[in-house]
C-alpha cells in the first residue's frame, strides 16, 4: 500500500504490533506502536509524504520530499509507544 499525503496522513494499521520507520533530514526515528488501529502523522510543513507497508505489513516506511518534518505521531487506541531517534553519525 502507497499513500501520498499532504500535511496530515492517516493510516490504519492492523491490530497486531506495527513497527514504524520514520526518515527525516538523514535522521531515522523509530516507532512501535501496540495495539494501534489509527495511526495519524502529523507535519510541521506541507510535504510530499509516502507511506510504503512492508515486510507483511509489520513496518511502514515513511519518507518525506522537500523540507516537511514529522512533528508528532498519535495512535488512537495505543496501548504502548516506544520511540528512539539516531542521528546522523551516531554509533
């Protein structure tokens, strides 16, 4: 599954855990999410965004054009959220 969005994205993940691979500026960001059946994204500018499944649906890739940045991720029904961020560099 492919979406391109503007600004804001919605996607419906399963209900089983979904594993969330967010890239911006060179810098990678992960986020798991339990139990999440809406996950909404949110982007501090207007962006070009897509949103690939992978790997059976486990990882959603999400990789943004021109200088959209992902800001903040809600899940509506998130019984956990774990997140890391990796800088450029970082080891």
């Amino acid at each position: 599954m492919r979406v391109q969005a503007r600004a804001r994205a919605q996607v419906w993940a399963p209900r089983r855990p979904l594993l969330i691979e967010a890239r911006r500026d060179g810098a990678r960001l992960w986020l798991r999410l339990r139990a999440a059946r809406r996950v909404d994204l949110h982007f501090l500018e207007p962006a070009r965004v897509s949103l690939e499944w992978a790997r059976g649906a486990d990882i959603l890739q999400v990789r943004g054009r021109g200088r959209g940045t992902v800001v903040s991720l809600r899940a509506a029904g998130a019984v956990e959220m774990e997140a890391s961020a990796f800088g450029d560099g970082a080891g």
